[in-house]
C-alpha cells in the first residue's frame, strides 16, 4: 500500500493529519506502512502534482476524499468531518478508507 501525505509550510494542519494517519494504519494492522511526506514548495509544484491543499492523503495515488470540485494551489484544506469542517480528516474517517 502506497500513502502519501502531502502539505506545504505555510499551513499547520498536516501535523495533525501526520498523526492520524498513522493513528489509522496501527488501527487497520499496516504500521509497517511508510507514509511519505511531499513537501510542495511553488504553485508549479502544485499545479505540476495536482495539489489541491494541505494536507491532501493519497492512497495508491488517490485522494479518496476529493469531490472533483477542488482548485489545485498552496492553501490549507478542510475535511468534511462529523464534527463539522476541520483541517484533517478524523482518524475513524483514515481507517475507513485504508480497510
């Protein structure tokens, strides 16, 4: 299983992600799992990886919590989660989509 995790320094929220993802992976038996981080540095790079803000979670080169309608750029992102939009999705929201 490939995941990545890719943010850029201006927006906080990926430490969180950071950790619920590996939070989820020890849930789901996959700690054995590399999470690699991809730091994006210009809207090139943004443009260039179809980044469509930090933190974006990709598995096997998918971010399973796109809708379709995301603009690609350096900004933060926020999740749909059950308690309202957040900066990172929850870790019951990580461990359903890496079962």
């Amino acid at each position: 299983m490939r995941v990545e995790l890719l943010y850029f320094d201006g927006c906080p929220n990926w430490t969180v992600a950071e950790e619920r993802l590996h939070e989820a992976l020890r849930s789901v038996g996959r700690d054995d799992v590399h999470v690699a981080k991809v730091r994006v540095g210009s809207p090139e790079e943004a443009e260039e990886l179809g980044f469509i803000g930090s933190p974006t979670i990709r598995v096997a080169g998918v971010d399973p919590f796109a809708s379709g309608g995301e603009q690609v750029g350096l900004a933060c992102r926020v999740y749909a989660t059950p308690d309202g939009l957040r900066g990172s999705p929850t870790t019951a929201q990580l461990v359903e989509v890496l079962a």
